[in-house]
C-alpha cells in the first residue's frame, strides 16, 4: 500500500473512535489544542519564518507574503478561534425533526458527521488550526493538504494537533497532514473515492477550477472574492467612504476585501474627495471608467478585465452608475457570488438590493470584511461557500455534517 492510500485509511480508520467520542472528549481535545498552540508561539514563528524566506526569494507578491505571515497575535487569535469553536454547541446527534405517520411510524432526520473531509488550501496556515478544529467538533476526520509555499508552517502545526490528540487519548489520525506536495498526489488525493467523503478546495480561482474538474470524490466549492461595494444617491458620505476604506484596504489579501466599488451618478464631491484622498493615503491603484476618471485623477482606465478580477492587492475598479438597477446589473454580470454591500439611507432601496443580488452574504451598510466564520460568530470557518447545494457562505460545523432518517416503529410492515 502507497503512502497517500496509508493516509487516507488511517483517517478513515480514525473515524471509528472520533464517533463515539462525546461533546467533553472533544472540547477537551479542542481545549489542548489552543494551549499548546499558544505555548509553542516561536516554535511556529521560526517554521513559518522558513516559508516566508522561501516565498521572498521566489518573488512572491505582497498579498500572498501577508497571507502566509504568523505573527503573535495572528497565532493567538488562531488559538481563540479554536476555543470559540469548542464553546459552540455539539451539532451532532442532533434531532432535526420528527413526525409521526398515521401507521403510527415515526420518521426524524438526526444530524451525523460526514465522514473523511478532504481539504486542499494555499498559502495561508491558519487554515490548517480553523479546518482541523470544525472537522473534529463535528466528528470528521480531516486530511490537510496545504501548499508548498506554507509546508514548514501548516506541518508544525499539524504536528501540534496530532501531539495534542494522542496526549487526550484520541487517534492522531483524526488529523493527517499531505505532506506530498507534488500535483500528481494532489490529482491522486482527488479521486480518493472509498476513502473521502467530500473534498474542500480553499484558494485561488486556479486551484478552485482544478479540483472542480479534475475530483471523482464530491466537491463543496469555496470561492473567489470579487465583491463590490454600491454607493448609492442616499448613502451619508461619511458611512460610504469609512465602509470602502475599511473593505479595500484593512486586509487586501482576503477574499472578503471589496475588488469594485460602483458609485451612483448623483453622489456628491464630498464623497468622491474624501475617499479618494483616504484610498491614495493607503496607496491603493484606482482603476475607474470614463466618467470616474473626469471625476477624479485614476491612475488607469479601468477593463472588462478589472471589473470581473479578485486583485488581492491595493487594487480598486470604480463605476459611475445611473441607477440601482444598473448596479444590480453589474454586479450580477462580474459578482463571485461571495460578499456584496449597498451604502444608503433609502430602505426601498435597501431592500432592492437584499432581493435582487444573489450573492452568499449582502450586506446594507456594513463593511463586506464581516463575512468570515468568527466575525458570524461560527468560531472559525472551513471556507466561504459560493455555491448552492448544501452549504453557503462562511461554513461552520453544522455545514460539516449531514443528516440520516430515523425511522421508529412497533412492528408495521408494507402492504
């Protein structure tokens, strides 16, 4: 046997004890995990220094440099995360609902774990702590395959984790780390069937595509983040630049970072003065169209391109719209489907926009920076999810598990 099916049955293997472990067992492996992630906060500075030395001599952008950085208070806000998922309440075992037939049959759907999550990521290893944590509330075993750029980083964390299972007297098979970075395994980890259960792809739009259409194993989609922000003619000016700076620019690397920023017509130059000012303050590139560009200096005319790009960079496509409809319209032709947010103070408006953009989070004035499992209260997430079926938006551990029917009877049988 090969050393990616070796995994792949340790962790299915793992499962056996994993589902009979209670909500204590659990929170208490999740509990040492947080600890012991704190107390070894310059073991893993100095291993993700290694990935960050690496990723600069490769000339790796800014944006993915920041994604891949641990600092002290990214580790301890890591650690946090895992206790908030160990203070959430146990989905499973959980009655969803329960009726009883005029046979005198009653039939319930109880929430159960999925089985073996599959998880391909890149660049940012506090992926690794948040999936590995959802993944064992909810009682699933999980194997991680992270990419190269951050393989010092995510091992010693796995590492960690496995330590800190044996040490509660679980399997460390409950987490395994992929440590083959090669793209043939990855394909090979894909069709895994009879070992996983679902594959979660968390990255880029390249890698998103590739386990889309290379996996045989079911795939729950984690998008890109090309999300916009509309100003519209009631918005206050000073909520709509606060919101625009905050979602561009507080953290461009992620994918919950605003990419397109559309402006109805009849806003007024406070609006446009003032956020300009503050974006250039923070060196971000305006990209706008013809009438932006007339209303404030750009630093380019903005493409078909710029309006449909996740820039992960202090990047920014503007629009001059004549209407909420045209907005909506734009939207709706270059969204992700991730995070979208309207500026105003008109609630006919605002509710437009809630019913007529079919994206996983919209938001009426609020930052789109807030669409991210510990920001919803979900403790951490395992990704945003952009598509339809199953899960969408922030996952959390109830989008870890599914459900099977209960059926209690006294005896009846089929006529």
């Amino acid at each position: 046997m090969d050393y990616l099916q070796n995994l792949c049955q340790s962790a299915k293997k793992s499962l056996r004890m994993l589902k009979t472990a209670g909500t204590n067992d659990k929170n208490n492996v999740l509990l040492t995990i947080a600890s012991d992630i704190e107390a070894n906060t310059q073991k893993i500075i100095k291993e993700n220094l290694k990935d960050l030395t690496k990723a600069e001599g490769n000339g790796m952008t800014p944006g993915i440099i920041d994604r891949l950085t641990l600092t002290e208070s990214r580790i301890a806000a890591m650690a946090e995360g895992v206790r908030q998922v160990a203070a959430l309440p146990d989905p499973v075992g959980e009655v969803i609902s329960m009726k009883e037939l005029p046979n005198g049959l009653k039939v319930g759907q109880k929430r159960v774990p999925i089985g073996v999550i599959g998880v391909i990521y890149e660049s940012r290893p506090n992926v690794t702590v948040d999936t590995a944590a959802l993944c064992l509330k909810a009682s699933n075993a999980v194997i991680l395959r992270g990419g190269s750029d951050a393989f010092c980083s995510n091992k010693v964390l796995s590492d960690i984790m496995r330590q800190s299972l044996s040490k509660c007297g679980m399997p460390p098979d409950c987490v395994c780390f992929l440590e083959d970075t090669s793209r043939e395994t990855a394909t090979r980890f894909m069709q895994m069937n009879g070992f996983l259960d679902v594959l979660i792809p968390r990255g880029g739009a390249g890698l998103i595509r590739s386990v889309v259409q290379n996996s045989t194993v079911p795939v729950i989609e984690t998008g890109v983040g090309n999300c916009h922000i509309y100003v519209d003619e009631s918005a206050d000016p000073d909520m709509a630049r606060d919101i625009v700076v905050n979602a561009k620019t507080s953290r461009t690397s992620v994918c919950n970072a605003a990419e397109s920023l559309l402006v109805h017509k009849n806003v007024g130059d406070k609006f446009w003065r003032e956020t300009y000012a503050a974006l250039k303050e923070k060196g971000v590139e305006i990209r706008g169209c013809e009438r932006t560009c007339q209303k404030i200096s750009c630093d380019s005319e903005a493409t078909e391109e710029d309006y449909a790009k996740e820039f992960l960079a202090s990047i920014i496509s503007v629009k001059i719209v004549d209407s909420l409809q045209e907005a909506v319209e734009h939207i709706e032709k270059y969204s992700t489907g991730h995070s979208e947010c309207i500026v105003t103070e008109n609630y006919t408006n605002a509710n437009y926009f809630l019913d007529n953009v079919d994206s996983a989070a919209v938001y009426v004035n609020a930052s789109t920076r807030f669409t991210d499992g510990f920001e919803f209260g979900l403790g951490a997430e395992i990704g945003i999810s952009t598509q339809k079926l199953h899960a969408r938006g922030p996952m959390g551990i109830k989008e870890l598990t599914t459900y099977k029917y209960i059926v209690l009877g006294s005896g009846q049988i089929r006529t």
